[in-house]
C-alpha cells in the first residue's frame, strides 16, 4: 500500500472547496506519457494554477502503473525546481470497476472516480458507495457520476446523453457520501461534440438547478474540449483528416466554472495541439527522426493551449498561490 500523502499529492477536498468559494474550475488534464506531464506541470506552473493529473484506464494500461504513480511524484518535485509549489491530485478517470478504484488507491492516486452511469441507479449508488467506503479509510477523495455522455474517449463510449436529472442529486449524494459529482449537461467525449449546423450550447439550466438542489457542492465537467479550429485546420493542413470536428464555446465554460463546476476535464484539445505540432514537424523537416525534434515542440504547443485554458477558460490561474 503506497499513500498519496508520501508521494507529495493531495486529494480533491481543499481544492475543490477553494474553487467553489473562489468562482473558478481546477483544470483536469489527462497524461500518457512524460512531455504530456512535463507540460502540464510547466503550464500550471507559470500560471499558478492547481491541478488534477488524470489517468483514464486505458492510460494506465499503455503507460504502467507504476511508472504513473512515480511520474506524478516526480511531477510533484518538478514543480518545486521550476521555483513555484503547486496542489497536485492524481485522479484515477472513468473507473469502471470497484477493484481498478482500489488497485489505484494502493498505488498512490489521491483521488478516484467511479461512473457507474452505465448501471440502473440503485447499482450506481451501491457501487459508488462502496468504493467511498473503501477510499475514505485512506482521506483519498471519490468523484461520482450520474447521467452518461455521448461520445468516445478510450474505454468509455456512449452513443447518445442522458441528461443528469435534478432531481435525483441529493439523494445520491447523500446515500453515497461522494466528494464531487460528474454531471451530464451536454458535454461529450471526443473531438466531435457536435455536428456542422447544431447549436453549440451546454444546459446552463439544468446546471443551474443543480446547484440550487446540492448548494455549495463540488460538481465536474467531463468532455469539455472547445476544439480549436486552428488547430483543426493545421492538422488537416499537414495530412490529417479531422473533418467537422466541433467543441464547447469557452465562454460557456467559463460561465460554468463561475458557477459550483469545481473541475473541468480537458483531454481532446491537448490531443490536438500535440498532433497540430507534430504533423507540421513531420511536413516541414521529413529528414527528422529524432522524438526530441518533434515531441519537443508538441510539449511547447501543449503547454501554450494549457496556459490559456487556467487563464481565460477555467480561471485557475493564480489561485495556488
């Protein structure tokens, strides 16, 4: 049993009461491998900003667990030799099962999901419960899920939303004793949120009665990638075939993180700025061949997109100091 506490990390429970109270969003960012964390770290850095460094299982799966849990102790030490000490979460994102949650917990995450959105609502309770049970014994914090996103990212893929309904949040926050709450509001997995002609909007409104239903409780956004279209025409400029890939407005974003979304998860964007840059590498210099050469500067990319989203998107920035 490694504890999250030895490694430097922090749960969720301070920082996401901190963002409630300070009307902005702690940036969940995804990472694979070392430029991805380099990044993040970097950009969270300059910014000031606290972060949640999330593994999906399919992350865990390519990566290692244990290279994971000493990539995020080193994030931590990272951190401190750029000059500036940060909260560091390591977050365990979409767990499906009770034994991934606890073999993650074991391994030194500070924090674990569990979506049990797929179930009926009384198995998503049960579940959800007894992982809070398990994972309070160690101060590691539990997000929750109620309602499904359309979409695909890794392992989880759904076709169609199924809204969060309002209705149902007390209770479940109450029978599982969750420390934050995954809610559906239009939001999705992926690169293609939405389709040329529709509407871009996320339900403010239900979001809205959420908060008035659970006040003050810390609630996530999940598949909230605005996917630059710049980013979008240089991949498709370099060879790529994106097509009509369309993200969330930042500026609804930005009215959700003011409001009680404590957390809000970008994945797709990072993708795209990464691949952006690698692919204009690759077509300008073909003679290249040396990672350094290309991951370098799709690490810089990663880090410009990060920097921006703490700043003008979540309003994250500054609020580790």
């Amino acid at each position: 049993m490694v504890s999250f506490k030895d490694l430097g990390l922090v749960n969720t429970v301070d920082m996401y009461k901190k963002a409630v109270a300070g009307g902005y969003a702690v940036p969940g960012y995804n990472f694979n491998n070392m430029e991805q964390l380099q990044s993040i770290i970097q950009a969270c850095v300059a910014t000031k900003s606290p972060v949640v460094l999330q593994v999906s299982s399919g992350a865990r799966k390519y990566a290692n667990q244990t290279l994971l849990r000493y990539m995020a102790q080193g994030a931590v030490q990272y951190a401190k030799e750029l000059g500036f000490e940060i909260p560091i979460t390591l977050h365990l994102d979409h767990g499906d099962s009770f034994e991934l949650c606890q073999s993650c917990i074991e391994y030194g995450f500070s924090s674990v999901m569990i979506d049990g959105s797929h179930l009926s609502y009384d198995k998503n309770v049960a579940l959800t419960r007894k992982v809070v049970e398990f994972a309070h014994q160690y101060d590691v914090s539990v997000e929750g899920e109620l309602g499904v996103l359309a979409g695909v990212e890794d392992d989880v893929s759904a076709e169609e939303h199924t809204y969060t309904r309002p209705e149902e949040v007390q209770d479940f926050v109450g029978k599982t004793g969750v420390d934050s709450l995954a809610i559906s509001i239009g939001t999705s997995h992926g690169a293609y949120k939405f389709k040329p002609g529709q509407d871009p909007k996320i339900r403010l409104d239900i979001l809205q009665e959420i908060e008035q239903r659970i006040p003050g409780f810390p609630i996530v956004l999940h598949g909230s990638s605005s996917v630059p279209q710049d980013l979008v025409a240089k991949i498709n400029k370099y060879g790529g075939k994106l097509g009509e890939a369309i993200g969330i407005p930042e500026e609804q974003l930005r009215k959700a993180a003011k409001s009680a979304v404590c957390k809000i998860n970008v994945d797709s964007d990072g993708r795209l700025a990464m691949t952006a840059a690698i692919r204009e590498v690759f077509a300008e210099h073909p003679e290249e061949f040396d990672p350094r050469k290309y991951l370098g500067p799709a690490r810089d990319a990663l880090q410009k997109l990060y920097e921006h989203k703490n700043i003008d998107v979540l309003g994250s920035a500054g609020k580790a100091a």
